[in-house]
C-alpha cells in the first residue's frame, strides 16, 4: 500500500513542476520546436524535474514496484476508446496490464509516490488512454500518487496541463495550472 499523506504541498508541487517546463522550453525549446520524439522530450523534462526535486528520484518509464512490474488492473474497451478502471470491468476481463508511465518523481524502494506524468506534444494522439492511466496511479492502492499529470507540450497555445488526483481529472486545477504555466511562458515570448 501506497503512503496517503501528501509528501510535499500540491502548491510547491506546481510551482516546481512549472519551473521544470520553463526550463524545457527555455533550454531545449529546439526538440519542441523541431518535433522530436516524445522520450527525447521526457527525457530533458525529467533532468529539469530532478533539479526542481533534489529529494526524490526522478525516473523516465520506470516499470518497477519493488521487485515486482508495474501493472495496472485495467481494460480496454474498444467501444469507448479508452481504459476502464476495475469497478467497471466484469472479471473475466479484467487484465493487470503492464505500464510505463513517461515521467514519475517517487522515492525508489518505497511507497512514496509524488507525481506520476505522461506527456504528449502538442500535435500529439488521444488522450483518453493517458488519463485512464493517471487516473489509475492516483487511485490504486498499490501506488497512490499524490498527483497525476497529463503535459501537452508544444507551441505556447498548445500547452497545457491537466491534473488528476485520487482518480479524477480537476478541470478547475487544471485551468489554474496551464494559467501559471501560460504567465510563465509569456516572459520567456515563447510560442505564439
């Protein structure tokens, strides 16, 4: 089981998660700019994370709890286009699916688990799936993240960030946060 007391205020969270995108786009807008492949991009996001979170590990498809693989008890549903959380599964199809989240910041060997992220570019695919499986991190007792997060990177009128904790997308979280990522941006001129 997955520690449920907050490790660190969601405020500091968002501020420092903000400041590690600032440095994306300030340091390595290129691979934004050029669309590069997604774990190019993840992989820069994270270095900016790790500086941001000098305490806790900052780790890229990490596929580990303990000793044991990831899994999510999840299905996809084809009809819906998306994953379904376990109460909506029947048992026979429900199926512990193996997953890499892009991004995490945790505290390996442990149950801390602070922040699970996927991102996508700006031009990127759907979304359903990345936020079925954030949703899923931050409800399943296994993992618990204190918050899920879903980056839409790209072009400064592309980016934006949507927030999910204890299993459920916070629209008003959301506005707030691709607000103060917006502000941010806007000193460095970026995008447009």
């Amino acid at each position: 089981m997955a520690n449920n007391s907050p490790s660190m205020p969601i405020e500091d969270v968002r501020q420092r998660v903000i400041a590690a995108i600032v440095a994306l786009y300030k340091y390595d807008g290129y691979l934004l700019d050029n669309d590069v492949n997604e774990r190019s991009i993840t992989h820069k996001l994270a270095e900016h994370l790790q500086r941001e979170f000098p305490r806790w590990n900052v780790d890229c498809e990490y596929n580990r709890l303990n000793r044991n693989a990831k899994r999510l008890r999840m299905v996809f549903d084809q009809h819906k286009e998306h994953f379904l959380p376990d109460e909506e599964c029947i048992l026979e199809d429900l199926v512990a699916r193996t997953v890499y989240p892009d991004i995490i910041i945790h505290k390996r060997g442990t149950h801390e688990n602070l922040v699970v992220i996927e991102v996508k570019k700006g031009n990127g695919g759907a979304l359903n799936p990345d936020l079925d499986k954030l949703a899923a991190f931050t409800r399943d007792a296994d993992y618990e993240y204190l918050i899920g997060l879903l980056l839409i990177l790209g072009r400064a009128t592309q980016t934006s960030i949507q927030v999910i904790r204890q299993g459920t997308v916070r629209d008003a979280e959301s506005e707030y946060w691709t607000e103060n990522l917006a502000r941010a941006l806007g000193v460095l001129r970026y995008g447009g």
